[in-house]
C-alpha cells in the first residue's frame, strides 16, 4: 500500500518522530489509544524518519523539529520530496516564527504543539489527508496576522564597514549570535553554499580568520550585540 492511501478498513498509518525517549514512546502511546490510527514506526531523528517513510510508505509522519543529525525541518523537505505520499505533521515545543514558516515551506501540511489533545492530532492528521491544513488555531492566528499585516517601511541601507554588503551584514550578525551555517541557511532561505560563499567574502573584507574573529569584529562595528554575562 502506497502513502496517503490509509488502509483497506480505514486504518491511518503514522510514524512518530522525536529524539527524547519518554516524549516519543508518550505520543506513541497516545495514539494507540485512538480510534483509526495505527503506528508503525517510530524514529529518533530526522534520518530514521526519512528511512521509515521509505521502509514504510506511512499516510503520516508526526515531526518534531528540533533533533540531532537531521532536523525536522530537512526530514520534511526530503520525505516531500522523495515521497510525496506521505503527509508531515509537526508536532513540536515550539510554536514561534522561526520554527514555523520554516516546516510550512518544507512541506509540512499540519503544524501542532506538543500540548495537543488526541483529539487534536486525529483532527489534524484527518485534515491534511483530506487536502485540508492540520494547523492549531494559534498557529492559525499567526499566519494570518501575517499575511494581513502591512509591509514594513523600508529602512533606509546604512552603510557598512569595509564594503560588506547588506546580505553579508546579515549573515555575519548571525554568525555572531552563533549560529551554524545550516542554521544561518534556513534563517535566511538560502542555500548552506551561498553562506559558505558570504562566509568566506566576509573573512577576506574583514580580514578575520575564523568565525570568532569575524564576531568579534561585528560586535565592533556594532553588528551584532555581544551576550550579557
């Protein structure tokens, strides 16, 4: 039986993905109690998620975001992909923007957070299956205050030290806050080659040699701000 096709009597299939023991065998435990779901699989990162849709071919994978190897966020946009099938619900902690939009323009369909009732997460899983989004009602709200919020004047460009350009202030105010180059990709929607390539013009213009240099020249010009302590 192929994804997104739920069984002959009606039987949902599900994988659950999340690194922390207690919370996976928590949900998976949950769901066996619910009517029409069945799990059959369940992954400690992104990886094992990606392997078990491809073993599996589940209708739903629920995703957390935040794990090791493979974020949610990546095993989203390869099961999409790869298998097109299966629908990926994000079932995490977290509900803020850079969590978010992230998931949703990786393909995932429904986006909850880990304090969803069962109730919720059948709602959720019944919703994408049906071409619907699974999406909580704050998490609802935000989408739409910002698809309805007004464009932002824009701000008139400073000029930065040493020729930077804006893009490469971006991304060296982020390397600043620490941030990897995977992270700094998907904060900025860029591939991790492009930040490789910012990286690497921002060493020669600023003539720092690694990132702790390149730090703390941006807390020198005012870039970034350093961390209180």
């Amino acid at each position: 039986m192929s994804g997104g096709e739920p069984g002959a009597r009606g039987t949902i299939r599900v994988v659950v993905a999340d690194d922390q023991s207690v919370v996976r065998e928590g949900i998976v435990m949950l769901l066996g109690l619910l009517p029409g779901i069945e799990v059959v699989g369940s992954a400690r990162d992104g990886e094992e998620a990606v392997a078990l849709t491809a073993q599996l071919a589940p209708d739903i994978v629920l995703m957390d975001l935040r794990m090791p190897r493979c974020d949610g966020v990546e095993a989203t946009r390869r099961i999409r992909s790869g298998h097109p099938g299966t629908e990926v619900v994000i079932l995490t902690t977290y509900a803020d923007d850079n969590d978010l939009f992230p998931a949703l323009q990786a393909g995932a369909r429904g986006y909850l957070t880990k304090d969803a009732g069962g109730e919720e997460i059948v709602k959720a899983i019944e919703d994408v299956l049906a071409g619907q989004a699974g999406l909580a009602p704050a998490v609802q709200r935000r989408l739409l205050e910002r698809v309805t919020a007004p464009p932002a004047a824009p701000a008139a460009p400073a000029e930065l030290p040493d020729g930077l350009t804006a893009r490469e202030g971006e991304v060296l105010a982020l390397v600043a806050e620490g941030m990897s180059n995977p992270e700094i990709s998907r904060a900025l929607h860029i591939s991790t080659a492009t930040v490789k390539t910012h990286i690497n013009n921002i060493f020669g213009k600023t003539g720092a040699r690694d990132r702790a240099q390149a730090m703390r020249y941006a807390y020198r010009y005012g870039l970034a701000q350093p961390p209180r302590g």
